[in-house]
C-alpha cells in the first residue's frame, strides 16, 4: 500500500484589519497642587452673659433683675461683680432650657457671686456650681442682698464648646 504522510491542514489566511490607534495624550500639564495651611489649636473662645443693675442713686434692691438665653453651648469658667461705689452685694444665678427659670433653677451652690466691701470681686472658683451649659439655656439674675451699691455689674464668663 502506499504510504500516507499524515500532515497538518492549511493554517487559514491573518485576517488584514490591524487594531485601531491609541489616542492622543493631552498636551497639557497638571496644575501645582497648593500649599497645605498650618494646623493649630482651635482657639478658646469665652463668651459672656450678665446683668447690669442701677438703683438710680440709691442702694440697688433685692429681687429679680433679667433674663438672657444664650444660644450657644458651653462651661461657665468665672463670675466678675464690678460696683459703684465700694459696697457689698450677694447675687444667685438661675438656669434653665428654653424656658424662665427661677430661684429653684439655682446653678450656684453655696458659692454665690459675692461682693465684700470692695468694687470688684471675680472667681473661678465655682465649687458646687452647675457649670455646663446648653444651646438655648435662659440665664436668671437675682440681687440676694446689698449694702452701699447703687450699680452693679455681674457677669458670667462662658468658654464656648
């Protein structure tokens, strides 16, 4: 018989499409990037509330003198008491949310603002005291007692949170 080469069959014809062109890099260069800013501390940021009483030449009286809300949150840090003339005077601080407080509304503890026969008086040290404060918390004042003073200024020192 005769013999048979066994071969492998014809490979086919590469087709005649090429693969598209790749496009064009843009001619444009990236913009510097800018300078990053100096990282600080946020600041501390005291903010004040308060009230200012006048007995219109006479000695200031006992009772209610104002209201303020405040409407930022915060830790109450100091009070100041600055009088006319040298005298002495005793003050309490009422507080609470969105609403009138009153004498039961007390954030002072036995540590009430207190003048003694002098013009200024200021404290930090605030031991019994309700120091934290609320977005919208109303501020009462009250002159507990006073002596020689016809005007007198408290005042609430409040670090903001």
């Amino acid at each position: 018989f005769p013999s048979h080469d066994s071969s492998q069959g014809i490979q086919g014809i590469l087709g005649t499409g090429s693969q598209g062109i790749q496009g064009i890099l843009g001619t444009g260069s990236q913009g510097i990037q800018g300078i990053q800013g100096i990282l600080g501390n946020t600041p501390t940021v005291n903010r004040t509330v308060g009230v200012s009483v006048d007995g219109g030449g006479t000695v200031i009286t006992t009772g209610t003198k104002g209201y303020v809300e405040v409407p930022y949150s915060g830790t109450i840090t100091e009070w100041k008491i600055i009088a006319e003339p040298s005298g002495s005077a005793v003050f309490d601080i009422w507080k609470s949310n969105a609403t009138i407080p009153t004498n039961a509304n007390s954030i002072t503890a036995s540590a009430k603002p207190t003048l003694t026969t002098a013009q200024r008086a200021t404290s930090t040290t605030l031991t019994g005291w309700t120091t934290g404060v609320a977005t919208n918390d109303v501020f009462g004042f009250e002159v507990e007692s006073a002596s020689t003073v016809t005007k007198a200024v408290l005042i609430v020192v409040i670090q903001q949170t």
